[in-house]
C-alpha cells in the first residue's frame, strides 16, 4: 500500500509519483488547498490493483493520471473545487472499473478512461464547470460507458467501444451547448443519449455490428440535431424530440431487419428524415408543431411506412 497528501498552501508545482509492481496493491493520493500546479501520477503492475487520487479546494492546473496492468483493477479520481482538472485512466487487462469525478467552480475538465480487455466499466461525472470534455475508449467485451453532465456549461462527449456486448449510456442536462459522440463496432451493442434543457445539442450515434439499438432523446432545446448511423443486422433506430426549436433527426439504416422511429412533439422548424437500405424495414416519423419536413427513403423489400404531421 502506498499513500501521499499534500495540504500545504504554500508549496506549488506539487507531484507525487506512485509505482505499484507485484499482487494485492493499494495506492492512495490526495493534493488539497489551493496549491497550484498538483499532478499525480499512479502506476500499477500487477493484479488485484486500486488506485484513488483525490484534488480538492483551489487546487490549479490539477492532474491525475494511472496507468494499470494486470487484471481486477479499479481506478477512482476526484476532482472538485479545482481550476482546470483534468484525468487520465489506462487500464490494460481484465475486469477494470475508472470512475472520474469533476467539479464545482471548475474552470475546464477534461475526463479521458481508456480501457483494453474484458469486463471493463467507464464512468464520468462532471458538474458545474465552464467547458466539459470526456473521452472514453474501450475494447473488448462486456463493456459498459456512463457519462453524466450537467451545469451552465459547454460540453462534448465522445466514446468509442470496439468489442462485443457493449452498451453506452449519455445524459447531459442543463448545459449551453453540447456535441456527443457515441461509437460502437461489435455485437449486441445498445446505445443512450439523453439531453435535456440544452441551448444547442448535437449527438451522433454510430453503430457497426448485430443487434444494435440506439435512442437519441432530447427535450427543451433550441437548436437540436440527432443522427443515428446503424450498419449491420437487427438495428433499431429511434429519436424523441420534444418542445425544440430548429430540430432535426435523421436515422440511416443499412442492413436487414431495421427498424427507425422518429417523433418530434411541440418542434418548430423540425426535419425527420429516414434512409434504410435493405430488408424487412420499418420506419414511422409523427410529428407536430409547425413548419416541419419529412424525408423517407427505403430501398429493399418487406418495406412498411408511415408518415403523420
């Protein structure tokens, strides 16, 4: 077990270094009251391994980074009351867990977890900042990505999951302006976006494999985007928009079985627009408000449409 803190005021440029080699580790950091200039550094090889970081109260320019090999690893960081936080994770093994927490009087955060192997979990938390960033790469199997937003703040979101199993879940509520980007290559992937009282939200899902399923669902926003790209079999589409302004939501399908669904409730100068590319499609669109525009294109057999404004 390794543990470091730093709490004097008065020392700056602080760095605290953790390396871990061999079974069972524990490592423990923590930089707290307005220093300037903290950076940890954590690194594990081995298996069984923990790593926890904290920085806290008017800490500037704060950076975590942990670095682990091996397997059963968990990695947590907290950032909260800092100027310009940002965390980094890179797991490489089996069974990982990177939980990064920001916030409160934050400046920027920026929240990267990349993880490589099998029953791996991303979680991102991020409040009450100016500029919001995540990034979270994984591959393997069983993977699962949750990252929540929230604040008068800008934001963007990217995840990219190669692997099989996976699911991605992304809720931003009450930021300025926001742009997501959720990425999935393998099997029974699904895929959730969900922002709500956004001035202007833009997210993207996009999904190559089988059995995928994607919802894009986005209420109270004056400018709204969703785009839902499914190749592959089995896919489902879906978009819900409700009480926007200028809105659209388009859903391209290619391959078999797809289905799409697009509703926009209360829009004003809303697009809906459904391309499938293949067999035994589905597709939907209802729409109500006023100045709306509907596009549908299908282009295969077992076609069934319908289409209301």
């Amino acid at each position: 077990m390794a543990a470091a803190n730093q709490t004097d005021p008065t020392i700056h440029n602080n760095l605290i270094v953790q390396t871990q080699i061999g079974n069972f580790n524990d490592s423990v950091a923590s930089q707290t009251t307005t220093t300037h200039n903290s950076v940890t550094i954590q690194s594990q090889i081995g298996d069984a391994n923990i790593s926890k970081s904290l920085q806290l109260e008017g800490t500037s320019q704060s950076s975590i980074f942990s670095y682990q090999i091996g397997s059963s690893n968990i990695a947590q960081f907290t950032q909260y009351q800092t100027i310009a936080s940002s965390a980094l994770i890179n797991q490489t093994g089996s069974m990982n867990t990177g939980t990064v927490v920001q916030g409160s009087l934050v400046t920027t955060s920026s929240a990267l977890i990349k993880q490589t192997g099998t029953l791996n979990v991303a979680r991102i938390e991020q409040a009450f900042t100016s500029t919001l960033s995540s990034l979270v790469n994984q591959t393997g199997s069983l993977n699962h990505v949750d990252v929540y937003q929230t604040g008068d703040t800008v934001s963007s979101v990217s995840s990219n999951q190669i692997g099989s199993m996976n699911q991605g879940e992304i809720a931003l509520l009450d930021v300025k302006a926001s742009s997501t980007l959720l990425n999935q290559i393998g099997s029974k992937n699904m895929a959730f976006v969900s922002k709500g009282y956004v001035t202007t939200a833009n997210s993207l899902v996009s999904q190559a494999g089988s059995l995928n399923w994607a919802n894009v669902y986005q209420w109270a926003v004056s400018e709204n985007n969703a785009l839902i790209n499914q190749a592959g079999s089995e896919n489902r589409g879906d978009t819900r928009q409700l009480f926007t302004t200028t809105s659209s939501a388009l859903v391209n399908q290619v391959g078999s079985m797809n289905e799409a669904k697009i509703a926009q409730t209360n829009a004003t100068l809303s697009l809906a627009s459904t391309t499938q590319l293949g067999s035994n499609n589905m597709h939907g669109t209802t729409q109500t408000g006023t100045g709306q525009v509907a596009i549908v294109v299908q282009a295969g057999n077992g076609n069934i449409g319908t289409l209301t404004q």
